[in-house]
DNA sequence: CCAGTTCGCTACATTCGATGCATCAATACA
DNA sequence: TGTATTGATGCATCGAATGTAGCGAACTGG
C-alpha cells in the first residue's frame, strides 16, 4: 500500500493510526464525551499536543478518512466526459462515494460507531454537521465551476444538498432501526434513486428503470 | 406583558435580557467568535457564572425564543386533504416552515440577527442545523404514518432529508453570497422547486410551473 | 414585624478542548 | 559529514463550561 514513503512518513502514518485506535477503543468502552483527548494521547503513548497536530479537533479522529471521500467526488467532477451532463457526473459522485464508504466505514463498522456516538452526544452531532456541510459545499463549488451556464451557484448547493440529504438521512434511518450493512447499502441507493430518477437523462449503469416512482 | 410576576421573577428576567441585549449588540460589532462569554457578562454587568446560568451555551443566547415550529409541518401533514399526495403535502409543509421562519426573523431583529452570524460561524451554521435535522426526523416519521402503503420508512427519510438538505444548502449557499433576504428567500424556492417539481401531481398555489427543469 | 426558607447571583477553583511557541531529536538531503 | 527539514514534545495560555460554597435579597407563614 505505502511501499515507497519514506520512513519519516511512515512513522508519522504509524502514530496517526495509533490515536485513531486509540480513540475508537476508548470510545467504544465509555462513549464520546467521557473520553479525554489527554486519554486518547496517553494510550497511543504519543503527547496530547501530537494528537492535534494530526487532527484538527476532537471529533476529527472519527472521520479520518472522510476526506477521501470528498476527494474521490471532486475527481469524478474533473475527470467527466466531455458530453456527459451533470445529472450523470453527480449520480456517479455518488455512487462512487457509495462504494467507498461501503468497503471502509461500513464494513468496519466505523459509520455505526459514528452514529452510535453521535446520537448520544449533541457536541459530536453538530461537528458532524459542520463536516457534512464543508464537504456539500466543496462538491456544490466543483459542480458549479464544470457546469457554469446550466447550474448557478444556488442550484449547484440546492442539487447536491438535496442529494447528500437524502442519502445521509436514509442511511441514518437504516443505521438507526438496526440495518445489516447490505441493508444500509440498499437504502443508500434508493435514496439516490429517489432523488435522482426524474433528473438522469441516460443511464451510466446497470440499474432498474422501473423503481422510479 | 408580565405584571404578576413577583419581584424576583422580574428581576431574572432583566439580567436575562440585559444578557441577551450586550450579547447582540457586542455581536454585531465584533461578530461571534471574537465575543467571549465574560465580555458579554461584564457588558451586561453580571458575572461569567450567571450567563450559563440563564444559557446552556454560548450559542443559545441567540436562540432565546426561538422555538422551531415542528408543529407547522405536523399539522400539515395531519390535515392533509384525503385525496392529497404525499408530494403535495410534504410541499405545503416546506412552504409553510419556510415562510414562518422568515416571519420570525422580521418579528425580533435577533433572529435575523443569527442568520447573518451563522454565515460567517461554522459553529453556529452547525447549530442551526441540528435543529432542522430533529425536525426532519419527526416530519420523515409522520409522513411514513400518513401514508404507510406509499412510502417506507427509508423512503420517506430520504425524501424529507432531500428536501431539507436541498433547502438548508441553498439558503446557506445565498447567505454566504451575501443575498439579501429576498434573495435568501428567493434561494430557498428555488430549492424546493429543484427537488420536487418531478414529484407533484398538481400544484395547491400558484406557481410557475415552467420552471421546472 | 420577624424568623425561616427560597433562590438568584457571586467568587473561586477546576476541567477540558484548542492554540502558540520554543525546542529537541530523528530523518532526509546535498 | 554537515545542514535543513520536520515530527514530536513541554509549557504556557485562552476560552467554554461545571461544581461548590456562600452572601443577600426576596418570598413565606406566623
């Protein structure tokens, strides 16, 4: 995976992954609040002051690779073909934040914890929201920017609000009533659907026509 | 307005308000961030300890009366007419949160007060956020009972989460362009529109129907 | 009018998240 | 090897938020 960094880096990787699960032991035994970023420190055996320096706040340590994700979407917007419409760009976004997040939060169980944690802490919740509202709003920009005569600013952050909206919230309501990860997945994609059949001109993929109400 | 308050009653209520009077005002000169908690308890000549006695957070001193009108959108749905769709009424909903919304910011200048300063305060961005995120949990809910053959649980979280995330992200994308509140509010349409004009049977207003992409 | 109680407020101490700064030591590089 | 880069550290500091003890003004019943 990493064969080629140097081993200033991988040292660096090493603590990084540490504090991360540091954090996620600790969080999983005491919840989110009652967890000290000192304790967190502690048991990664690394300064407090080191654990931000690799996050950003408290709550970042959850979302350690949620900026990948982000960046996975910007790619997809600047790599687009060159008749492709921004309903299709958008769809496949998605799709590939999707399956992202499917072989990593999901499979590892990060995304429940997340919103295990979330749930019983206000403070997490709101940070969360902040996350998920950055994020909305670099993708928005990156849409606006390829589409600039087809989509204004407003449009392009009202598109991609209502499609990360959607899709959060039928995710969330999977995640709450107990969902397998397969089933959190399927709800993922019907939200897409929801959200995106009266808008795609032409499909990109394999997918049923018909389950758009 | 409170007559037959006794003395003492009165009394909170002053510091209450002369908390919230230095905190707007040392607000709109400093913005939020650079206002700290014991420049708003020595403005208002009280001690650090008594704002949070009177206030949560920080944050809450802003949203002194600002009730978020769940209700609105409850009512909404529960009166729905019986040959009404549920794009109808989710629409009516929306419309109705929407418009009441801004009559509160005209009523107090505070809370058009807290939408300027959440332009410019992820924290209080975030804030806001949470409180349409409840509501979007209990409007997904009662729109799943109203019409429990048409729409799961997952779909309807989805379509709720759709609309209000279109909503929150457009009007967020207009503040932070500096829109005025015509244009905030003309943002926030427009959002409504996007999201739902593929999915209303017929339309209970008058509404430019060609605008629909 | 007076004791007893309630309660808003204060002062002080403390915890915790977060940041700035100077510094050390290991790595990378010429 | 010598020098520069850089990750990590300790320390100081700020600001938000909470716990505690206690004062004094406002209510209560007699």
């Amino acid at each position: 995976m990493n064969e080629s960094l140097g081993l200033r880096e991988r040292k660096k990787l090493r603590t990084r992954q540490a504090l991360i699960d540091a954090a996620v032991h600790l969080f999983e035994d005491k919840g989110y609040e009652d967890v000290t970023v000192a304790e967190i420190a502690e048991a990664a055996e690394v300064s407090t002051r080191t654990f931000f320096l690799h996050f950003q706040a408290k709550e970042d340590v959850l979302f350690a690779d949620a900026d990948v994700r982000i960046d996975l979407a910007l790619r997809v917007i600047a790599e687009r073909g060159p008749a492709e419409g921004y309903p299709d760009v958008l769809l496949r976004a998605t799709e590939r934040m999707i399956a992202n997040s499917w072989d990593g939060d999901l499979a590892s169980g990060l995304a429940a914890l997340r919103v295990r944690l979330a749930a019983s802490s206000p403070v997490l919740q709101a940070r969360v929201l902040q996350r998920y509202l950055a994020a909305q709003d670099e993708v928005a920009g990156a849409l606006h920017e390829a589409y600039p005569d087809q989509l204004d600013p407003i449009g392009a952050a009202a598109l991609v609000g209502g499609v990360i909206g959607a899709v959060s919230a039928a995710t969330l309501a999977a995640l709450a009533r107990g969902d397998s990860p397969e089933g959190v997945r399927r709800a993922m994609r019907q939200a897409v659907d929801l959200v995106m059949c009266c808008r795609r001109q032409h499909m990109s993929g394999p997918r049923d026509e018909s389950s758009c109400t």
